[in-house]
C-alpha cells in the first residue's frame, strides 16, 4: 500500500469517526493521531491526512453540496458513513487539492470504497465524483 492511499485511508477513519459522533469531535489532530497509532504505526506521512481531514471539514458545506447535487436520490444522511466520508475526501481532492490530478482522487476513492464500503460503493463513489468530474470546468487544473 502506498503512503498516499494509507494517508487518504486514515483520513477517511479520522472522518467517518468524526461523523459518526455527530461531528463533535473539535480536536481533530488527536482523532488522526489515534487512527495512525492504531492503524498505521510508523507512519511517516501524518501531515497529508491532517491536512486532508482539516480541508474537508472547512469546505464541508461545499463538499456536502456537490454530494447532494450529483446523488439528488440519495439524502445525505441516508448515504452510508462510511461511502459519504470517501466521497468527501475524492471531491476535496478533486475541487480543492491542486497537487492531486482529478483522476488520481478518484480512482483512490473508489479502491478505498470497494475496500471499506459495501458491495456497490465503487460502483455508486464511481458514479459521483465521476458526474463531478464530467462537469468540471477546467478538469486538468494545470
């Protein structure tokens, strides 16, 4: 497993667990530190997960927008955690990571998905960020 795909795997931890709780959770350092501790031990890549779970909980409202504009059938909170917390971190990447190409966070979205989420979360995560993708204005972003 690369140090990316692990990075953006605890990212997506740091977050579902974050969501599951209801959002409460403020110090969101400890979360990602616990979830490296417990999942990644001697990781040394701990800032592209911070910084990954820090960017979508500040653009949440915009991320959440995209979710619900290109899933209309699907509620938010009906969206399992676990496939909600990894189409945040692909359209994060997607829309407000300059060093990721388009491409990459989505395809790293949906391998997480077929890893974590259930039968057809690839198929679904897949489905969404590629919609977004289609209707991005400028898909390359360099």
């Amino acid at each position: 497993m690369s140090n990316r795909h692990l990075a953006r795997t605890i990212a997506m931890q740091t977050l579902y667990m974050w969501d599951f709780n209801d959002q409460k959770e403020k110090n969101l350092e400890a979360l990602v530190k616990k979830n490296l501790a417990e999942f990644a031990p001697g990781f040394d890549d701990e800032e592209f997960s911070l910084q990954t779970v820090r960017g979508v909980v500040k653009n949440l409202g915009t991320i959440d927008g995209y979710i619900s504009k290109y899933a209309p059938d699907w509620p938010l909170e009906q969206i399992t955690t676990v496939d909600r917390n990894i189409m945040r971190v692909g359209i994060y990447e997607m829309l407000f990571n300059k060093d990721i190409p388009e491409r990459v966070a989505i395809n790293e979205a949906i391998e997480i998905a077929k890893a974590y989420g259930g039968e057809s979360s690839g198929k679904f995560v897949n489905g969404v960020l590629g919609a977004i993708y289609k209707d991005m204005d400028n898909p390359t972003k360099n």
